[in-house]
C-alpha cells in the first residue's frame, strides 16, 4: 500500500506559516482507495457509530469555489498539485465538505519492497 501524507496548513494563515501557532494533524491517504489509513480522518476523530469508516479523499478544491479542481486519481498522478488546494472528503455518513485550510506540504511514501 502506497500512501501520500497531506499537510493542511494553519487556520487563518493560508499556505504561509506561524512558528507560534501548531500544525493541524496530517492526513494519510492510501493512494489506491482514498481512504484515511491512520490519524486524522480516521474514526477514532468521528462520530461513525460503528468505529471503522475512514473518511475518503474525493480530490480538491481551489479556494471556496464547491467544485473539484482535481479528482482524486488526477491528484495521485502528482501529488504536489495538492499544496494550495484544499481536500475535499466524504464521511461515514455521505456528508462532504472541504477543509478550511489549503495544504501546505505533501509527502509520498512508496510502499517497501518485501524480501523473500
């Protein structure tokens, strides 16, 4: 499994940064199904009754304009497209919305090879 770790800026500096303010936990994104692999966006952050329904990256957004700029699979393809852009997730319940903060940082973790 590959993942693509996203880092939404902090809230009211749009993708600049404040050493004097915390960064917002990162979301860890399995590339193959969108799916919040761990962390934020996972159930234990919810309100998902069953404790096992990850949010799913649908893709992202430019600004407040409710449309996708990038679906998801034409994210993967270049992941570093994302900073400035905001995700766009569906939850446990069908609900989507799109974070107030663009991303600042993206990072790819390829999957390690095994050994035989």
């Amino acid at each position: 499994m590959s993942t693509i770790t996203i880092q939404p800026g902090q809230p009211g500096e749009g993708v600049g940064y404040n050493v004097h303010k915390p960064l917002p936990y990162p979301f860890h994104i399995d590339i193959e199904t969108g799916k919040c692999t761990r962390g934020r966006g996972t159930s234990d952050l919810g309100d998902d009754p069953t404790g096992t329904t990850p949010w799913v990256l649908l893709g992202l957004q430019d600004g407040d304009v409710q449309e996708l700029a990038r679906t998801r699979s034409e994210w993967t393809a270049d992941p570093q497209s994302a900073v400035g852009l905001r995700p766009v997730f569906i939850d446990w319940s069908g609900s989507i919305f799109a974070l107030g903060q663009p991303i600042t940082h993206v990072t790819v973790d390829a999957p390690k090879p095994v050994v035989a």
